[in-house]
C-alpha cells in the first residue's frame, strides 16, 4: 500500500485547507493520506504567528474524515527526507511556488526526485484571506466574502459525495449554530454530543448570520469533512429529529435537549471570534505586509 505526504500550517482549518484534504485524499484512492501540520515555533521562523495555537490546528485535523495517519509535526521546509523517513511515495502541494527566505524554491528537490504531486488552490479563501475579511469588519465594512457560490457548491457537492452510503442509523439529532470560524469549541461540544449520544445521527444545520466571517457554503465545506457530523443541511425546512439542540421551530422533534448548554455554545462561538478579532488587532502591523499585497 502506497502512501502520500501533505502538510500545512492549516492555521483557522477553513475550505481551502479542507479542498487540498480531499483533493489528496482522492488521488490516494485506497491508499493512506498521511498529514502533518508543524509547530506554532517552527511556523514563526518563517512566517507571521499562527491566529490557533498548534493543539488547536492538530485538534481540527485529527476529525479530519479525508486523513488516514494524522503525525505530531513537520518540518516547514519539506524535504526528500521528510517523505521517506515517514515511509510517504510522494508529496502534495498546491500549484504555487514556495519560496525559502534565500529565495530558492523549497519544492525543487522533491520535483528533481518525481515525489511531488501538485493540486489547484482553492480560489478566494486563505488564511491571509482571513484576516483580510477581519480587517473590513473591524473598519465596519462588508466582509468580502467567496461570491463564487457555484464553484463553492461544486467543491461541497464532491466532498459530501465521498463517502459510500451507509445504513441510516434510526435516531437522528441536529444542532443548529452559524458555526462560523469552526474552531475547538465547536470539536469539544460535537465529542460532547456523540458520546452522549453515541446511537444517533448527527445533522448539522447552518444558521445564517448577519456578520459571518465565511459564507454558508464555506462554512459547510468544513463541517462535511469533520467526521464527527453525519449531515450538513445548508437551508433546513423539516427534519423529523429524536432529539433537537436549538430554539428552531421549523423542526420536529420526539423531545429537546439541554437549551441553556446549547445557548451557552452560541455565546462562546461569538465570544470565540471576539479572541480572534483581537488578535488580529494586537498583531495588525505583522499581518500588514499581506494585506497590502492582497489590495
């Protein structure tokens, strides 16, 4: 069995992140994704600081439905080395060019080997897109947002068609929240709740917000690689549910579960994004390069 090599900062796991996942994924068939995602300490020697904290990231990755063997960190600078000391064939990138700080494109030695397999980036959301995004909300102007809903679609259309059907388990649950910004909040509750419930189908449901960071179809690229959640629903209309976690009356459920916990997680995902915001403010002047180069 062959396997495959992708590592990233992965720094706020958004749609981008996820599409490289399962483009790689996809290559290796029924072979093994191997991935890695490096350190906060090893990241900072050549970029800006990470806005998620190393076990953040590693945490977002290790409910990654498309990873087979999830490893504690990588170098930055991938090497030959790297690949064949994790037992790899060869190792994926997106199509663009990676320089080091000398200026010397960091992929040429796998190139020259022929282990490196390339993919087209997902267009229109980065981590540096983040942050742009963050920038306009804190100046109080719209977010700008992926508009290209069809090309978004198309990658959530792939994605939740990737996994074989499975036999319906009978009892379904569903959680409603913008889950904007997905984050270890969101994991620890969904851990909470499959524990709970451990039966049950979990169904997502994806609440539109007025000030969302990312768009409904961004936010349920996400969710469906998160192997924790059975179901995204974009626009809920009538879910027959065993069991409901949220306020909505357009559902029909057999009985409610515990609202305050489910209002408590709707305050600490806004309180979430107030963290990151602020992080962002304190770190402006680093992030500022970029943004220029965006604009």
């Amino acid at each position: 069995m062959k396997q495959g090599f992708l590592d990233g900062c992965f720094d706020g796991y958004h749609a981008g992140h996820v599409h490289a996942l399962y483009q790689a994924k996809l290559h290796m068939g029924y072979n093994k994704l191997v991935v890695a995602t490096h350190t906060d300490a090893e990241i900072a020697k050549y970029k800006s600081p990470c806005l998620f904290n190393y076990a953040t990231r590693y945490k977002m990755l290790k409910h990654c439905k498309f990873i087979d063997r999830l490893l504690d960190a990588s170098e930055y600078c991938t090497s030959l080395d790297t690949i064949e000391r994790n037992n790899c064939d060869f190792f994926f990138h997106g199509d663009d060019i990676i320089l080091d700080a000398n200026g010397n494109d960091i992929l040429s030695e796998l190139k020259r080997a022929g282990k490196l397999v390339l993919y087209p980036r997902t267009e229109g959301v980065s981590t540096t897109d983040l942050v742009y995004r963050i920038d306009h909300l804190m100046r109080g102007e719209p977010i700008p947002t992926n508009g290209n809903i069809d090309y978004l679609k198309g990658i959530f259309n792939k994605i939740t068609r990737f996994e074989p059907k499975r036999q319906e388990p009978q009892k379904v649950i569903y959680i409603e929240l913008t889950w904007d910004l997905f984050n270890d909040i969101h994991i620890d509750y969904l851990e909470l709740i499959r524990s709970r419930y451990p039966d049950y189908k979990i169904i997502a449901g994806i609440l539109p917000g007025s000030n969302t960071i990312y768009n409904v179809y961004e936010i349920a690229i996400v969710l469906a690689s998160i192997d924790l959640i059975d179901q995204v629903v974009i626009e809920p209309t009538r879910i027959d549910c065993d069991t409901i976690l949220t306020t909505s009356n357009h559902l029909q459920c057999k009985f409610s579960a515990n609202k305050i916990e489910h209002l408590n997680l709707i305050l600490n995902e806004i309180e979430y994004k107030k963290i990151i915001i602020n992080r962002i403010i304190q770190r402006f002047d680093t992030y500022k390069v970029k943004l220029l180069k965006k604009n």
